[in-house]
C-alpha cells in the first residue's frame, strides 16, 4: 500500500516554482529544490518524477497566477481602455521591485524561460505559446475597445499593437533585471502609451 503524501505539494510547487525562478532551469540543482521544498530527493522525485516534469508544473503555475492577475486588471470593463493598460504597467513595475535578490528584479519566469529553454524544449515551447496568447486575446479586447472609444490609434491594427505591448512588458522586465530604477520604467510605459493614442 502506498505510504500517504506527508507535506502539501502545492506548496511545495510554489516554492519550485521561486527556485527557477531566480536561478533558472539548468542553473536549479536538485539540491536547490531539496532546500527551497524542504522535501528530500525521494519525495521530489517520487511525486514529479523528474526536474523537468517539476519545471513544466511550475511554470503552468507561475503562468497561471501571473496571467489571471494580468487579464483581471484588463477585464476591468468599466476603466477606458487606456486607464486598464496603465495599471497594467503599474502591475508589472510594481512586481519587479516587490520580488528582487541582491538588489535585482527577479524578471518574469517566462520572460526568462523563452530565452533560456523554449528553443530546444517543444514541451515548454507549447506551454509558453498558449499563455502567449492568452495575453495577446485579452491585450487585443483592451485594445479594439479603446479603438472604438477613439483613445487608441487605428492606424495599426489590434493584433500589431497586442504584440507591441507584450514586447514592451518583455523589454522592461529584462531591464528591471539588469538594474533600471522604477523611474525608467515608468518612462518606457508613459512612452508606449503615447505611441497607442497616436
């Protein structure tokens, strides 16, 4: 008979889940998960088999969390369109300075593994393009609202300015990580908001 599980794998998942996030799959030892876990070799390996089974369950659940949070602020119908990305942004720079090591934004667990993985893991690949989008769907509604408001520019069309405002999330996340200040942040997110309207 199998012994029952003796600790929560959610939270067990979760603390996975800050593991690679700060050091990233192949950089995360097995030892790494031990300690963030608290669970011993065994245990990790007898309920998710493998690093790389661990990785793609954490990774569902920082993308499950991270994307429901983003796609909350943008359902928020009542807001204009504009307002709802403004708090986006505001999310976004906001997460870079809450969760930091060593004086240094974390970045975005997805952001980090499209560089590092997805290239050669068709597995991760797929996981990353569906929460891809995700995004761009809700980005996209935000957008044809506002372009019916008259408060973003239909000179592009929704999908283009989707893929913009992903890029810009992208390129601010990666330079939270190599040291902007708050300041410069918001300075990229006033810009890409004016380039919206115009």
């Amino acid at each position: 008979m199998a012994r029952p599980r003796t600790f929560d794998e959610e939270r067990a998942l979760d603390a996975a889940v800050w593991a690679f996030w700060v050091k990233g799959y192949e950089a995360t030892s097995t030892q790494d998960l031990c300690s963030a876990t608290g669970l011993g070799r065994s245990s990790i390996y007898n309920t998710f088999s493998s690093k790389h089974e661990l990785f793609t369950r954490a990774l569902a659940r920082y993308m499950d969390v991270m994307t429901a949070g983003q796609v909350a602020v943008l359902e928020q119908v009542e807001r204009p369109a504009m307002e709802r990305l403004r708090a986006l942004f505001d999310v976004v720079i906001d997460g870079e300075f809450e969760r930091r090591v060593e004086g240094r934004s974390v970045g975005c667990l997805t952001v980090n593994t499209t560089v590092e993985i997805a290239g050669r893991d068709p597995e991760i690949a797929e996981l990353l393009a569906r929460d891809l989008e995700r995004r761009l769907g809700a980005f996209r509604d935000v957008i044809e609202a506002g372009q019916r408001a008259g408060e973003i520019s239909t000179a592009r069309d929704a999908d283009s300015l989707a893929r913009f405002i992903n890029a810009v999330i992208g390129g601010m996340r990666v330079s939270a990580q190599g040291g902007a200040d708050r300041e410069v942040l918001e300075s990229v997110a006033d810009t890409a908001l004016v380039a919206l309207s115009r």
